[in-house]
C-alpha cells in the first residue's frame, strides 16, 4: 500500500457502491449540485465580464477618461500640456475644444455635446479625439472636418433620430459665446453640413458630434487656435479616480472624470455582478452542505466499521481525517467538473446557442462578449473547496466520538 491508510478509507468509502441508494442518491446529488452550481457561475461571470468590458471599450475608450479644464481659453496649450505632471497610468494627453449644443433640423430638436477636432498641424498625434472614435467612422473621413466649412461628424443614434444623412444640413445651437442684445440673449448658431456617421454601438451613438475646432470657436466666439483644457486617456478607465485625485493635487486645474456622467451605469453593472455572484454562489453553498448530509448518513451506515477501525488502532484524529478526506472528495470531484464544463460552456457558449437556435446578433455581431478571468476562477474554485470541507468538519468531528462499546453492544 502506498498511500495513507486514512487516504485508503476515505476513498473506499467515496466510491462505494454498497450503501443505501437513498444515501447514494444524496451523494450524488450533492455533488452534481457541486458542479452545476460551479459551472453556471463560471458562465454567468464570463458573461458579465464581457459585457462589462464591451461598456469599458465602447463608452469609456471614447469619452475622456480624465479631464483638466481651465475658466479661461488656454492659447499656449502647446507649452501648456508639456508643463502637466507625468503619470504612469496617462497613455496620451490631447487638448480639446467643446460644448454643450442643441441639434434642430427641421421640426425635430436633439440635446448633444458638440467636440472640436484639432487639425493635422496643431496636433498630429491625436486630432483631439480618442483613438476608439477616431476607428468607428461609418461613412465619410475625419479629414473632411476643415477650418472654415462648418461640417459636422456625428453619431449614428443621432442621425437616426432626426433623420439626417451625408450632405443634410442641420442647425447647431451652441450653450456658449450667446450675446446680449435689446431684444434679449441671442444663442450663438449656425447651420452646419454632415460629412459623416460614426456608430460605437453605445450611448455616445446618441450625444456625440464632432466639427472643426476652430469652427466651434468661431461660433462660441473664444481665440480660434485656444482650447478649454486637457483630456487624458488611460492604460485602465478604471484607475480614473486615483488619476484625477493626483491631478487634483498637483495643478490648478478643474479635474473630473468619466464618473460623473457615466459613473451610475457602472456602479449598476458592478452591483448586479455582485447579486448575480451572491445567487450562483448560494447554489454551491446548498449543494456542499447536501455533502454534510450524505457524510451524516454515511457515518451512521459505518458505526460498526468505525468501532471495527478504532479497536484495530485508528486513533480520533485518523477516524477524523478519513471523513474529512472522504468529504473533500466529493468536494474536489464536483469542482473539478464544474471547472471543466463551465470553462468548455464559457468558450464554445455563442456556438451552442447558435446550434439550439437562439440569435443574440443584435446584442453584438459576434453574440453575446465572453470573457474568462483567470484569477475569478481560481477564487470561485478556492472558495467551493473551502464550502465542501467546512461542511465536512461537523461529520468528521462525530464520526471521531463513535464509542467502540456503544457501536458493538448487540454484535
């Protein structure tokens, strides 16, 4: 024998078949539970990661991540930006020109943020605008946005909505640059010609348009080449606090960041990550706890081979151990399965649902986003283990105060 005598026991006893079929039953079940219930956290938190990481990507790669506004038009912003603090999380810091505009064409009237992209020569790294919006444009070319055209780039929900094309025009009234005459404050506006759709497939479809930068100052009448401020992108949105806290410290500027306009949509996708953790996990916990219950009926069918096992030597702590090993048996089988088929299901999951026929192409083109965090898994593993042998540790404790005399009294 080349293993443990406790070791030898505690797996004669998992794989016996010689038991009730009712405590076999309880057996089993307990640990298919054990699986299904790791398998089905397994898919539903690969789910939710992906759809939260498609929200990461589609919304928060396309808005500023961090922002530092200035109350006054910033003319030196070259000089400017070159003078802000380095920090590691900062991918790339651009200018930008922007404000809050209302959209009317014909009878049909929209709320938007109307942003200015920079041309080639004063800011060729970026134009002002965040790579993942510069890579949606559906129809026309950034390129068509010049000083002095007054063309308008704008999003695929809004053009949509007031059922605008390439080459309609539509009036923009911007929030600032209005002035006072007898009759009242007149809105700066001015009508503008779309050149092109960009289309994130995310709320920015809906509040978006993008002109010339120094068009949107014309009309908002600041300095043609002045900016309001910076904006950064990050290796990480969410590191946008800590970013903004530092910012905050180390210049004058105004700091805000993608929380205060996007910030309850995500607090409402962590908080039901959480809830849905919270239910799948419940499921494993009452599956490892139908463990406690078919090790109970286990210890009461083998009261004499208990009492056989300790006259023959076994102390309390080896009787002890058998069961406990017997009861992470179970424990590491059912994880071990639900590893299995929920990592298969989370891979091959849009296949699967294709195959039974059920279309989620308008969720996404490639179906529903998976994606699989390796140190989730590791803990949501780790932590049914733990549910298994804490359920174990109550049987075990019994099975050890087995009385050899009590035990066989009437044998």
């Amino acid at each position: 024998m080349f293993q443990p005598v406790t070791l030898f026991i505690a797996l004669r006893y998992g794989r016996a078949q010689k038991s009730s079929a009712f405590t076999r039953f309880i057996n089993r079940f307990a640990l298919g539970g054990i699986a299904l219930g790791l398998m089905a956290l397994i898919v539903v938190m690969s789910v939710m990661n992906g759809f939260e990481g498609e929200l990461k990507q589609r919304i928060l790669g396309a808005v500023p991540q961090v922002t530092l506004t200035h109350s006054d038009p910033i003319d030196n912003w070259q000089q400017q930006r070159q003078q802000l603090p380095k920090h590691a999380a900062v991918e790339s810091v651009f200018p930008f020109v922007q404000t809050q505009a209302l959209l009317q064409s014909g009878g049909d009237m929209m709320v938007a943020i109307a942003r200015g992209r920079m041309n080639s020569t004063a800011a060729a790294d970026s134009q002002g605008l965040p790579q993942m919006l510069q890579k949606s444009l559906q129809v026309g070319r950034w390129t068509d946005l010049k000083a002095g055209d007054y063309q308008l780039i704008i999003g695929q929900g809004i053009a949509h909505r007031l059922g605008l094309t390439v080459g309609d025009r539509v009036r923009l009234i911007a929030s600032r640059g209005g002035v006072y005459t007898p009759f009242g404050m007149v809105p700066a506006q001015r009508q503008f010609t779309v050149t092109g759709v960009f289309a994130l497939q995310s709320e920015v479809d809906n509040g978006l348009v993008v002109a010339d930068a120094a068009d949107l100052n014309r009309l908002t009448r600041q300095p043609e080449n002045s900016v309001m401020g910076f904006q950064l992108q990050l290796e990480d949105a969410f590191m946008a606090p800590e970013v903004a806290a530092s910012y905050r410290e180390q210049t004058s500027y105004q700091v805000s960041d993608w929380r205060q306009q996007f910030g309850q949509l995500f607090d409402a996708v962590a908080m039901e990550k959480r809830m849905m953790w919270l239910m799948l996990a419940l499921i494993i916990a009452v599956a490892a706890f139908n463990t406690l219950s078919a090790l109970v009926m286990v210890i009461n069918e083998k009261r004499h081979d208990i009492a056989i096992l300790q006259t023959l030597g076994l102390t309390q702590v080896q009787i002890r151990r058998v069961f406990l090993l017997q009861g992470a048996y179970n424990g590491v089988i059912g994880t071990l399965l639900g590893l299995l088929m929920g990592l298969l299901l989370s891979y091959y999951l849009n296949p699967i649902l294709l195959f039974f026929g059920v279309n989620l192409m308008s969720i996404s083109p490639a179906g529903l986003p998976v994606m699989i965090d390796p140190l989730q898994i590791t803990m949501v593993a780790l932590a049914s283990l733990t549910l298994c042998l804490g359920a174990t540790v109550y049987p075990a404790l019994m099975a050890a105060k087995t009385q050899p005399s009590e035990a066989l009294r009437y044998d």
